[in-house]
C-alpha cells in the first residue's frame, strides 16, 4: 500500500508516483521489458505501424476541419478546398493517402513476420489474434475513408462492397438498405461511414493497440531462432554487467534505440513517397464526381483489398461470398491450424517453409489478378488456379505440420 507524503509538492515526482505508481509503470514496461537480441529490424515494424497510425491520426485531423460530409459538397471540400484553398491543404492530403496506403504494406510484413518466425505459438496466440483483429479495424477504417471523397470509385465500390451483405441468394436486402440508410448510397450512407471514420473505428483501434501491446508483455516477444530463455536469469545477468553474455537487452532505451533508426529510415521512404510518387495512393477515377447513372467500366477495391477479392470473383455468388468470408477469417485462426508444437523460424520446418513461401506468390498473384478487368480468358485462369491454391493451402496446412520435423534437429 503506498504511503502518501502531506508535504508532497503537487505533480512532482513522489506525488504523481503515489497516485500512480509512475516508476513501476515505468519499469514494469520500459526499463526492465525484456527484448531477446538476436532479433533484425523486422520486429520494429510494431512501432512503425503505431508511428503511421500516428501520422494518420494528425493528418485526419487537419483534414477534418475543411471535409463537408455532404454528397453535394464532399467531393470539392477534398478536390477543390483541401487542395487548392487551403495552405499545404494538398500536403495533408497526401500525406494521409500515403499513409493509408503504406500502413497495409507495413501490416503485411508485420503479419508474414510472425508467420515466418512462429510468433503466433505457445502462449503467444492472443499476440496473434489481437494483431489480426487490428488488421479487420484498419481495413474498415480504410473504407470507410475510401467512401468520403465521394468520387465514382468511392460510390460504387460502396455499391458493390455493402451488396456482399446481402448474402448472395438469401437475398437480405434489408439489411444492406439498413447499412446504407437508404437503397442506393446517399446521405445517410456518407454521414455514417463520415462517423465510422474520424470517431467510432480510431477509438476500436486504439483500444485494440492498447491490447495488442499488452499482449506483448507477458509471454516476452519471440525470436528469430525460435528459443525460449529464462528472462529473469538473462536479466540478472545484463544487470550484473555481463551484457556479451547476456541474451537480452532492455526495451529502453537499447531496443527502442533501434526503433527509432528503422523509423528514421522508414520515414525518409514515407516522405519521398509523398513529394514524388503520391499518385500510387489515388485512384485517378477517384478524381471524377459520385455519379449514380454512370458506372465504370472495371469496379476495384484499394491494393490491399486486391487478394481478397480476387478470391471472390472467380466463382458464382454464393460460393464466392463463402470463400470470400474464409479468406476473412482463417489467418485468424493460425494458431489453432499449425499442428507442429516446434516454435522455429519457417526455414528450420521445410513442408511448412514450402507452404508459407506458396502463400506469399499466391498473394501476390492474386493481388495482380484483381486490379485486372475479368475479361481476358487467360487471366480469369489464372486468377482461379490462385484463388483455390489459397483454399487449399489452408486446408492443407494443419496435415503438414501434424507429423513436422525440425531440420537439423529432433521434433
């Protein structure tokens, strides 16, 4: 129980550590958090991913002073307003696609890291379910953005988005006319996903950042050799001075060090990308008007929604909303599929290396075929071959790693 001290001066250090024990918050998270060393720049990409998250933040405030969530005056409160009215209007404005952007490409290395290295297994699968449970947050975040420039992408990739909740033959029209507010997207459809946007989705994420990194802290983070220390003992020895010997270092300030170089890398990148090559970030159709009479000619979503959808695509509508929702949910359910009880990096388990390497191609085609129109035979091929490699894999994974041998040692 602590002892309070009358004579404390107010907001001082002994005062604010009584009501709130400061320096054990201090030490319990900072100082005395333990981080294996042999670990790359890979495991910084956590605190890049808060870092954009941060970036976003600001620059959706900015923009949130001169955006009118209105379907007659959104599209130039962004196109003519933000970027031609207002002073480094244009900058926030890029600053926040870019980031939107490259915050799903920090996601996915982030993800296919932990798989790589097994950092979903023993003890560590509520890291891996509250990880993917900020990747659901940040892609409905991410549309619901997508909705607010009010242009003819943002309108009809809301058209076709919220008709999947119709459940293709159930037919639940109902409940897509209660998503939009109305039977096409209008008003009620813009101020809602305007309110998803800037209040209800940051707040889900900040709570699930919040969890995340609680989840960090107990069991210690893993490594890229997959070896489980005795922490307490490793410590005692980096405090004794024996830090060559030791095979932990403390999260501040030796591992937050580090941190902060991958970042000041990664935002030399991010910021280049914004001066230079801000385009990639902005749909060109995207810069026409909401017009409900003229459809495009080819409906996509944003690059990182590509794989999934492309797994929609090829099969009719019931079958391809079931795949499409077990694309959704099954990296979620990783920990429970990897039957191997090894904790190892892919390339010590040689069926699982095979099967996470197929992963990544089969990706990466199936984000290629997607921004592609359905029309040429060829590609519509391929673009299935894909999409039932990636069923497949998963269906695959959980006989592959049953009976797993670690290459270059025992079970």
């Amino acid at each position: 129980m602590a002892h309070f001290d009358p004579n404390a001066r107010p907001f001082s250090n002994k005062w604010m550590n009584e009501r709130l024990a400061v320096d054990t918050l201090k030490r319990v998270l900072s100082t005395e958090y333990w981080i294996p060393k042999n670990i790359n720049f890979l495991w910084a990409m956590g605190m890049v991913l808060a870092a954009t998250f941060g970036v976003l933040l600001i620059s959706g405030i900015f923009l949130l002073m001169y955006y009118i969530p209105d379907t007659k005056l959104a599209f130039d409160s962004v196109n003519y307003t933000i970027m031609s009215e207002v002073g480094y209007g244009w900058l926030w404005r890029h600053v926040h696609g870019v980031a939107a952007s490259v915050v799903f490409l920090i996601i996915y290395i982030h993800m296919l890291t932990g798989i790589y290295y097994g950092s979903y297994k023993k003890g560590r699968e509520l890291i891996w379910i509250s990880g993917m449970l900020l990747f659901v947050s940040f892609s409905a975040e991410a549309f619901s953005g997508y909705m607010l420039p009010w242009g003819q992408m943002s309108y009809w990739a809301g058209m076709v988005i919220t008709n999947l909740f119709s459940l293709g033959s159930l037919e639940f029209n109902g409940l897509v006319e209660w998503i939009r507010g109305d039977y096409v997207p209008g008003q009620a459809f813009l101020g809602r996903f305007f309110m998803l946007h800037v209040l209800l989705m940051p707040l889900i994420i900040i709570g699930l950042i919040v969890l995340h990194f609680g989840t960090l802290r107990m069991p210690h983070v893993n490594n890229k050799d997959g070896e489980e220390y005795d922490f307490d003992a490793e410590a005692e020895k980096w405090k004794a001075g024996k830090r060559k010997e030791s095979k932990v270092i403390p999260f501040n300030p030796v591992f937050l060090s580090k941190d902060v170089f991958v970042l000041g890398i990664y935002f030399i990148l991010f910021f280049y990308l914004v001066f230079y090559h801000f385009e990639f970030a902005m749909d060109p159709v995207n810069f026409d008007p909401a017009d409900p009479l003229k459809t495009p000619t080819h409906i996509y979503p944003e690059w990182y929604f590509l794989w999934s959808y492309e797994i929609l695509r090829p099969f009719s509508k019931d079958i391809g909303l079931i795949w499409f929702g077990f694309a959704q949910v099954i990296f979620m359910l990783l920990p429970f599929l990897d039957r191997s009880p090894n904790v190892a990096p892919a390339n010590r388990r040689r069926p699982f290396r095979c099967w996470f390497w197929i992963l990544v191609v089969d990706m990466i085609v199936l984000t290629i075929m997607g921004k592609l129109p359905p029309t040429d035979p060829t590609f519509a091929l391929i673009g299935k071959v894909a999409a039932y490699t990636f069923i497949g894999l998963w269906i695959a994974l959980p006989f592959i790693t049953m009976k797993e041998k670690l290459v270059g040692g025992k079970k």
